[in-house]
C-alpha cells in the first residue's frame, strides 16, 4: 500500500521517514545520556538543573553541623555551575572566615544518542563542570567535632 507516498495536490511527497541516503532527511530527536558515573562519598554533593538553591544549602548545612564533616564537595555540569557559585557564596556568608573555599574546573566528556538513528553510536560533546572544596578552617572553635572527609560511611 503506497498511499502514504503518494503526492499530494501540490506535487510534495508526504513521507515522515527519513531518506535512506538522502541529505534532505529531518533531524533525529536526541537523548541525552547520563554523565559518567559520580563517586558515592556522603560528603560530596551533586547540583542539578531541578535542585533548589534552599534545599541544597540545608543539605551541606546537615553535612557540616549534624554529621560533623569538616570538607564538602559541590560539583555541577553545564546548566547547573551557576547554582555552585550561588551555592558557594550563601556557604560563605553563612559561616563567615571559618569555611574556605578551592574551586577545580574541568572539562566532562558526555555522548547525546540520536534517537531512530541506528548508524551513529551518538554524537560526543564536552561539558564545563565546577567543582568547589569547601573546608572548614578552624573546626575546634566552631564546637564542631571533626570527621574525616576521606572517610564515606
């Protein structure tokens, strides 16, 4: 049954399926893969695009004053490094000259699939990523018992 290829009044083929050789064929969709596996460590905390800023500040707060964690890490990719920085500076206000801040930037290597695309394994692309160290100075004079950063429970 042909009557889906078949011209219109106009004379324009009416076909949704892409051309098997042809340049003209429509863009695929693509899906996004995740990024690379993260480390499972309690004190490192990863932002995302659907995180709120008050929720992530409540969670390293938790960190620092409940757990006792003296070394936090935030990091975020792409759409998310401005939540870091935004981050990083309530961090800062909040505990003032006790908490000092190391910033690491990079690059991540991430692969978006074209999805109906069965030929390509997907397109490759590199994504800024921010990660910030935040350390506690002097733990002793905040009467916070210090805990090994290192040490993931």
């Amino acid at each position: 049954d042909g009557s889906a290829d078949a011209p219109s009044p106009a004379g324009d083929v009416m076909n949704d399926e892409p051309d098997a050789g042809g340049d003209s064929a429509p863009a695929a969709p693509l899906r996004q893969r995740r990024p690379p596996p993260r480390t499972t460590a309690e004190n490192h905390v990863y932002v995302g695009r659907q995180q709120t800023l008050a929720v992530l500040f409540k969670m390293v707060r938790r960190l620092i004053d409940r757990r006792g964690y003296r070394e936090v890490l935030i990091s975020g990719m792409g759409a998310s490094i401005t939540k870091v920085v935004h981050l990083g500076q309530d961090l800062l206000l909040h505990y003032g000259s006790e908490m000092s801040l190391e910033p690491s930037v990079g690059t991540v290597d991430v692969v978006d699939d074209l999805i109906g695309s069965y030929d390509e394994d997907g397109v490759e692309r590199r994504v800024s990523s921010l990660t910030i160290r935040l350390s506690l100075a002097s733990a002793e004079a905040s009467g916070i018992s210090p805990r090994d950063s290192s040490a993931a429970e």
